[in-house]
C-alpha cells in the first residue's frame, strides 16, 4: 500500500493556478440518527475539540453520547434543514461561488476556489485534491471562522496539515489566522445590523451579541479566542454608535460541567427576561453561514428562554451568509493574503508562450 496518496496527471507547459481553500467546521450528510453517529464521532474525537484525556473520553463518547446525542441532534437539525440540504453547506457553497466571481473581477492570473470542511463532507483532503487536480501550486488556506480559537480555526489548518503529510508534491501554503477586527468584517456586520434596524423598526433595548463558548480553561491556557470576540463586539458597537448600556457580550453552547467563558447566553437572555425588556435583537458574529447553532439554538431556543421570563420582541439578525458586504470583505482580506501570488497584469498570451517554451524544453530533454 502507497504511502503518498496519487498525484493529478501533469504535462511540463500546463498553466499553475494558485488556489484558495474555504475551511469551515462541517456538517452531517442528512438530518439522521444514522447520519449523525459518524459525523459526531470525528467532531467528538478531535483532542482540538475535547482536551478530556482520551481513555476516559473514548469510554464517555462512545458507551453514552454516541448512543444517545445522534437521535436528539438529528431531531434537531431536521427543524432548521431546507430543501437544498443543510444550512450551513448551502451558504458555504454559495459563499464559494460568489468569491470565485467576485475575485474573478479583481484579477486576471488563474486561480481556483474550493470548499473543504474539518468534519464531513466535503472534506479538506477532498478540496485540496480538487485543487491540484486544477494545478494549483499554491494554496491559501481562508477558514470561516473570524475569531481564532484552538477548536476552530487550529482544527481545520490541523486537518489542512494531515493531508499535506500524505502529500509527495506538497504545495506552497499560505494561512488566514484571523480578521476579527478587519474593517471590511466589521463593516459588512455593521451594515447588517443597520438593514435590520431599517426594516424593524429601529433600534432595539438592548443588541446581544453571542459567540460561540470554549472552556474558561482554553484561554487560561493561552487561547486568544475571548479576547478577539471581545474586540469584535466593541468595534462593531462603536460602528453602530452603541452606547456601553445598549450592548451585551455573551457566549452560548456550553458543554459538560467544566467552567466555560461567561456571561452565558441563557443566563443573560433569563436576565433580560425578567427585567421585562421590550425588545432584544441577537446576532451570532462569530457564524459566517447560519447553522444549526444559529438557527435552533438562538433563534429557537433562545427566543424561548426570553419570552417565557417575560421578555417582549425578540429578533435573530442572519449571519452574513451570501450578502454583498460580506463577499466584498472576504474578497478584500483574500487578496491582501494573496499578494505576490495573483497579478491584475497577467496577459494569457504571453503565458500561453512561456508554457509552450517550458514545454519545448522539456521534450528537448526527453521528458515527455
């Protein structure tokens, strides 16, 4: 058996492209128990995501929560699955679709764009071999997750990198750590948030804004995630001239008994409650494409929480998904990483020239 997975077919004169990878976290292949089981067990497995030591979690993951959760999450992914499938997949492709056009606008060298995902389908290895195939040389890994944190972003460049060591004409790669406080993010959130406004009436009591939690351990520990989340919160609140009063922080999707980043979300929307504010407006800016969390969790789930303790009008603003704003700013802070890679100038002819030169050359030296 072959240590290296196969190489794409290559001929010396064919045009290099440089290639850039959407990571996002990933999804289940159908709204299933069935579905779930496997999906769950590579997400569950992954150290990034559970830092339990493994023998104690292998015995917890696979005697209760595979044998449990896949029902439960199944029933809930099939109240937010539509037509075209899961959420998060639908706007993830949609996403990859309108950067390879808009970037198309913006440069003239060749380039492709592929989606892979950290868990399910499609998966990284599968992008990464879709851009060889397309003789990328050159791969900008772009994860969809704004803020860093070890359990997002680091899992997928993780899975990035388990390909790569099964790899024999390993590609230059370039990463994405990071643009929680660039301004075309904070813009394009900004704006969303003001579209909103515009169509509901205005501002609410109180804009939450919720990210998703990790243990309190990780950022003890080094993890940069709290500090990034709270940074967004604050430029997006002095772009919305919100006042310190109008806004909240929170984070949602705890899970287990350890301690993790608070205020929790269920605690404060209880809070918010109780103290019968009128109208809250929630929006998730740590989520590129509405998913399951989204969808159920906070435009569900948390609606719940708020009106049962007494609260008035609650609204989910949507992620960025497919909006314009959203795809100028991803367009922007890829081609600030693809500098030196792509060119405006590039002329096809000329490179059709050098291709047939490098291809001339190479039959002179009898390797073709």
């Amino acid at each position: 058996m072959a240590y290296y997975n196969p190489e794409p077919p290559y001929q010396h004169g064919e045009q290099l492209k440089v290639g850039i990878l959407l990571a996002n976290l990933g999804t289940p292949d159908a709204p299933t128990a069935k579905a779930l089981r496997p999906y769950l067990r590579q997400f569950l497995s992954d150290t990034r995501i559970v830092e339990i030591p493994r023998i104690i979690w292998w015995c917890i993951l696979n005697c209760i929560i595979l044998v449990i959760r896949p029902k439960k999450s199944a029933e809930k992914y099939a109240s937010v699955w539509t037509q075209e499938g899961s959420p998060l997949m639908v706007h993830a492709k949609k996403q990859t679709t309108l950067l390879r056009g808009f970037l198309g606008q913006k440069i003239k060298s060749p380039f492709a764009v592929e989606l892979g995902m950290s868990y399910g389908n499609p998966s990284m290895q599968s992008a990464i071999d879709k851009l060889k195939a397309q003789h990328c040389d050159r791969i900008l890994v772009f994860p969809l997750y704004p803020q860093y944190a070890a359990s997002s972003t680091a899992s997928a460049l993780d899975a990035v990198w388990r390909t790569l060591l099964k790899t024999r004409n390993m590609p230059a790669i370039r990463t994405i750590k990071h643009y929680h406080d660039h301004p075309a993010y904070i813009a394009a959130l900004a704006q969303s948030v003001r579209d909103h406004w515009r169509i509901n009436g205005g501002k609410p009591d109180k804009l939450v804004m919720s990210f998703h939690g990790v243990p309190k351990a990780h950022l003890m520990n080094g993890d940069p995630y709290h500090c990034e989340c709270h940074k967004t919160g604050r430029l997006l609140a002095e772009a919305l001239e919100l006042h310190q009063d109008e806004y909240l922080i929170a984070f949602q999707s705890r899970f287990g008994k350890q301690e993790w980043l608070k205020p929790y979300l269920a605690n404060a929307l209880e809070t918010l409650g109780k103290a019968k504010t009128r109208r809250i407006d929630v929006i998730c800016p740590g989520f590129s494409s509405d998913c399951l969390e989204s969808l159920e969790e906070i435009a569900i789930e948390g609606k719940h929480i708020f009106q049962s303790n007494g609260g008035g009008e609650y609204h989910y603003i949507p992620a960025l998904n497919e909006n314009d704003a959203w795809i100028h700013a991803m367009t922007d802070i890829a081609l600030e990483n693809l500098q030196g890679w792509v060119s405006t100038e590039w002329d096809s002819t000329e490179a059709k020239k050098e291709a047939e030169l490098t291809k001339l050359r190479a039959q002179s030296l009898g390797r073709l």
